[in-house]
C-alpha cells in the first residue's frame, strides 16, 4: 500500500539530481578556492544550535525557525544564517586569534516556509565574515571580494547595489521623530511598495515639505550622483558622515577597479535587523531575488560578550546557479562491462583508468537485462567476456 507522502517532501525543500549536483559542486570549488587566495579560512559550524542563543541572536524572523527540543529539554534550533553562529565561535573561541579575523563558510541553513510559494526552506550559502576590522577599507574590500568571487563563478551580468542603514535611519527620525514611524516607512521600502510608502506618507502629519523630502527619498538610486542628491535632504547635517563614509567606500571600490558593478540605493533596507552601516545586495540576470547580500553589523557581537565591529557577505547558491544559466555538461563516465571469467582483468583495468582520471563504473554483464540500454548513457563502453576472450571497446 502506497503511503500518503511517500513521493513528498517537507514544504521547501528539494531534491539536487546529479546534474545540478556535479553543477554546483564544480561551481562551489571555484569561489572556495577565490576566497582562499583572500585569506580567508573556511570553518563549520553545527546545524543544530540553542534556541537561547543563535536564535535569539539571528535576525531572522522567530516563525521561521525550525524548532526542537533535544533529550534533556533544551530547546534548539536548525540554524537560519552562519552569521550568528560564526559570531558565537569567533567570540568562545578565537579571541586569542590575531585581530581582525577572517572567516569563510559553505553551508546550508533553514527557515521555515508557512505557505507553497517556490521559496526553499534549506538552501546552501557561500560567504565570508571579516571580524575587528571598523575601517572602509574593510567594507571595500569584501565588496571587492564578492565581486571577485562571482567573476571566478563564471558571472559575468551583475550589479552591487550599495545602501546605507545609518543614513536612512537618521533621515526617518529626523522627519518622523520617533521609531515607531520609522518602522512603518522602513517595511514598505522592505517590501518595495513604494506606491503603499507614498501614500502613507501622504497620509501623515508632517508638514508639506516633510512630506516631499519623504518622497523624494526613494528616487535615490543610481550612480554616485544618488549620494549628492541624499546630502541635499539633510537639513541639519544629521547622517551627513555616513553619506561622507558612502562616498569614501565608493572611492576604495574605484581603487579595487569593481566600480562597473557598483549602484547605489540608499532606500535599501534589509530583513536582517542587525546592519548597522553600509549594506548591499546583488541582483543578476532575470533572477527576481537578490542572489546574495551583505553589509557592516557592528553590534551582533556584543550578544556574546565581544564589542567588536564585523561586515560581510552571503551568496545563495540557488540564485547564482540560476544566474549562471544552463548547467555544466556531465564529465563523462565510461563503463566496463564483465563476465565472471574476467572479471579480474576487468577491475585491472578499471584501477588503470581511474588512476588517469576517468571516471569509470563496473558492471555484471548478468546483471544487465538490456545492454543497449544500458550502455548507451555512457560516453565510453569496455567490454571484457567470456573464457580467455580479448576486450573489445565500443
């Protein structure tokens, strides 16, 4: 009797076949190997952590965390982002380490889906933190890097768009004196609503020219220009020093020579509650979600004990295979094909070949019910048969 869920999976997950699988990997290798050259040293951390601690500590919503309890009554919880656990190791364990640190992770992380929507509950991240470095020229230089990392990927068609969470905060609270109101603004520009920001806008009690200050906030996006234009918004200088920080970084990403896959948007705001600088996402052929995404987080550390200031990114390697377009072709795979009589000169044979690198798979000819069928996937075909008989190739 065939069970109800038997063909099925958990709402968001998903099945990698070979094809992608081979994809990714070959993909994967490349960026790991581009990070290496940076300095970086990739660690791991488990998938299972304390609800009180990285869950608390990660910026992802609390209704998308899977949840469990272990045997003693704990509560855990699959981790969401790498962030806050590289931030939990880093802190119990690498303060004897020369500062800045840096860091690098290839993992998957989890966050629960409450409906069908094509949105993957597990997916794999490949990222780096830099850890003790409050300097531009860190911000610089792992923009630089991500940059790097998806040229070496084989992307070729992307844009770096640059925000800054200091900027836009002080020019709510300017305008709107209070968090609250900022907040609201803040989720439609999440949302990129930017028809339900105007309206609300207009809806609230400021003065007129409030108001078109407001408005004309979400036109700055661009080149370097949008930073001129978001100092002409400022009336008392407040937020001024972070567009001054923007405008530095900008000059740094010239130095690097990365400045043809830079923007700015300074509406940009982020799920990830903990940015505290400069953030950015990136955008890439006709996928309709940022592929990967990043930014200054100079608080999270304190949740561990550790004042210390921290940026870096993530890339979704579901986005950026998307963005890469048709799949790698198989390497290709030979078959050797045996009867028990030589079935030894088979394997001899076997070794040989794997030993120059090809990819070889053996098989019981009494085994196969349809030889031409079978053979046919594969891009070579040895046979080795009967009693004292040659090979022969195909």
């Amino acid at each position: 009797m065939t069970k109800p869920f038997m063909f099925e999976k958990p709402l968001g997950m998903r099945d990698t076949l070979p094809l992608l699988y081979e994809t990714k990997t070959e993909i994967r290798n490349k960026m790991s190997n581009e990070i290496k050259l940076w300095g970086y040293q990739f660690i791991e951390t488990p998938a299972l952590e304390f609800y009180d601690t990285i869950g608390e500590a990660s910026a992802i919503l609390d209704r998308q965390l899977f949840k469990l309890l272990d045997q003693q009554g704990h509560s855990l919880v699959m981790r969401p982002d790498m962030t806050a656990p590289i931030a939990r190791v880093a802190a119990s364990k690498l303060l004897k380490q020369q500062i800045p640190i840096r860091l690098a992770y290839s993992e998957n992380v989890y966050r629960a889906q409450q409906r069908e929507g094509g949105k993957p509950a597990e997916f794999e991240q490949i990222g780096i933190e830099c850890i003790g470095n409050d300097s531009i020229s860190a911000d610089a230089e792992i923009i630089a890097l991500l940059v790097s990392v998806l040229q070496t990927a084989g992307l070729r068609e992307f844009k770096v768009s640059i925000g800054q969470v200091g900027f836009l905060q002080e020019l709510f609270l300017s305008i709107l004196g209070n968090e609250e109101r900022a907040a609201v603004l803040r989720k439609f520009l999440y949302e990129k609503n930017y028809v339900g920001y105007r309206e609300h806008v207009k809806s609230l009690p400021l003065s007129s020219i409030d108001k078109q200050r407001l408005i004309q906030f979400t036109t700055l996006r661009g080149g370097e220009e949008a930073i001129e234009k978001a100092m002409e918004l400022l009336e008392n200088g407040r937020g001024k020093e972070k567009l001054i920080e923007l405008k530095e970084l900008y000059v740094q990403l010239k130095e690097f020579g990365v400045e043809q896959y830079i923007s700015f948007d300074l509406t940009l705001v982020s799920h990830m509650s903990y940015y505290t600088g400069a953030l950015f996402e990136v955008y890439a052929g006709q996928v309709g979600s940022p592929i990967g995404n990043g930014g200054r987080y100079d608080s999270l550390y304190a949740k561990f004990g550790w004042n210390t200031p921290a940026t870096g990114f993530a890339i979704r390697m579901d986005g950026l295979t998307e963005a890469l377009g048709e799949p790698a072709k198989a390497e290709p795979i030979e078959c050797v094909l045996f009867s028990r009589e030589q079935k030894r000169e088979a394997l001899v044979f076997a070794k040989d070949k794997r030993a120059d690198g090809k990819r070889i798979v053996i098989q019981d000819i009494n085994a196969v019910q349809d030889v031409d069928a079978f053979t046919a996937t594969f891009s070579g075909v040895h046979f080795f048969i009967g009693k004292g008989g040659a090979s022969r190739d195909e």
